[in-house]
C-alpha cells in the first residue's frame, strides 16, 4: 500500500504565505517541491494516450494523477485506472470528481511505495521529473508489468532511447526483458506551470519472451556492469581483462563491432550477442 504522504507543511491555502520572504504561496511551494508542471492540452493528452494503448479490459496504474486530466482520458478506454497522487489537495478534489466513477480508484499516497499488482498492469502518467528514476526503477522491477507509458524530460527520453546514437548502462542492462522507445516531443508550453525544458512520450515494454533465459540475467548484469565500468579503456578492452582476448576478438566479428567502438555506442543488441557468445 502507498506510504504516508507527510512531506511537510502544505497547507492549502490561496491566501498568501511567506516563505522565507519569496511570496510565495503554500501551493506555489507544493507544486515546486512536488515537481507539478500539469500537460493541459487535449491532443498532448490524446497523443499519450494513443501511445500507451490501452486495451477495455487493461488495469492501468497513474503515478502522479495530479488535477486528473489524463486519469479520465485513460478512463474511456481501459477497465480499470489506480490514480497515485501525493499531494493530498489534488488527491481528495480529484478523488471528490470520480467518486461516482467505477473506473477510478484514486490512492493518496506515494506511487513508488505501491505494491505492484499480481495481474498483468501498465502504467501511464505525467511524471513529476524529481521522480523519474524511482518510478521507471519501480516499473522495471514490476513483475506483472505489461508497459509504462510516461512523460519525461526530453533529455531523459532520448537518453534512455539511444536516440543520441548512445546508449545508457540502464537501457542495456534491461533490454533482455524491455524495450525503450520515443514517441516524440511536448512543447513544454503545453504544461501548466511551464517548465524550463521541453518533455517527450516515453514508453518501456515489457518483452512477450525474454532475450535471455532467468538464470542468464545475473551473469549478463555482471557483464554490462564490466563493460561499462571502462577499466580497459574501450569495451573490447574491458572484456578482455575477463575473457580470452581471441574469444573477445571473434564475438565483436559476431557483432559487427568494430574493436575501437566506444562503449556508449554500442547497439543494446549488439551486447546480448556479445554475452552470447562469451557465455
């Protein structure tokens, strides 16, 4: 179950409250220290949506329900959404306006504390950025995950993608188990607060069939870990500290890896055939 959502005082007031003289408000406070930067345009929302793809019979998980635009647009089109919102305000107005709404069961509480559910599930939400990394680690850990559709930073997308033509020790070490793709960009004008950066449609699958077999999983971690720890300058060179230089020399020729290749660059692929070969 969520957690206690005891994060200080939020006293939700419009009046307005000093805080150590900066004028703001008590909700201006909230939404900064909780990250809230709200996606209020329709077609932003309709493009999320289209993108998670939820299926009438789907249970749909919402990190960061917020004002609940998204939780009702997802609503229409799956069985079942399970709306986290920390902010208690946002909680018990958004938990007032569904109450008659069977398809919606909002939690006021804190997402990543949730315990995942033992049926198939996906996520979809509007993530706050502060939070980022706790719930896409909360999502991949998730047993019973179908997929997580989430809007992050722009960066943090691309990053995750391999859209940069690089890709991060995160992605490849889950890739046996998930795939990453970038569903484009949101203008951040389209988000209330405006943020600083522009955001993008992030979406983590979980695969039908893993790319390698469970009792593999501990011995590919190991070897991401060594590969990406750069102790020999180069990939080639890591592995080679571990493994039989000529048996690292044949697995880049499986690879189509040429020796030099720097690690960030190389295709998550490319390393399963890589443990594949010298494992």
């Amino acid at each position: 179950m969520a957690r206690s959502f005891a994060h200080g005082n939020y006293s939700h007031t419009q009046k307005q409250a000093r805080n150590g003289g900066g004028g703001r408000t008590a909700r201006d406070e909230a939404r900064r220290t909780l990250s809230q930067n709200f996606l209020t345009d329709p077609h932003e929302i309709g493009r999320v949506v289209t993108a998670a793809a939820p299926a009438p019979g789907d249970l749909v998980l919402e990190p960061g329900a917020g004002e609940g635009t998204l939780t009702t647009a997802l609503a229409g089109h799956c069985r079942k959404v399970i709306a986290y919102e920390i902010d208690p305000l946002l909680a018990g107005k958004l938990s007032s306006r569904t109450r008659g709404d069977d398809r919606i069961k909002v939690i006021r509480g804190d997402f990543t504390a949730a315990k995942a559910p033992g049926e198939p599930f996906t996520v979809v939400g509007n993530i706050p950025y502060s939070a980022t990394s706790a719930i896409v680690g909360w999502c991949l850990k998730a047993r019973n995950l179908t997929s997580a559709t989430l809007v992050t930073q722009l960066e943090y997308a691309r990053k995750r993608t391999g859209d940069f033509g690089r890709w991060s020790r995160l992605t490849v070490a889950g890739w046996p188990r998930h795939t990453w793709h970038l569903h484009g960009r949101i203008d951040r004008t389209m988000f209330r607060p405006v943020p600083q950066v522009d955001s993008a449609i992030l979406r983590i699958r979980r695969r039908t069939a893993d790319l390698l077999p469970p009792e593999a999983m501990g011995g590919y971690q190991d070897f991401v870990e060594l590969g990406f720890g750069g102790l020999g300058g180069t990939l080639h060179a890591s592995l080679s500290l571990r493994h039989p230089a000529a048996e690292v020399d044949i697995a880049f020729v499986k690879a189509d890896l040429d020796p030099g290749t720097v690690v960030a660059y190389v295709h998550p692929d490319q390393w399963i055939t890589l443990f594949g070969h010298l494992h």
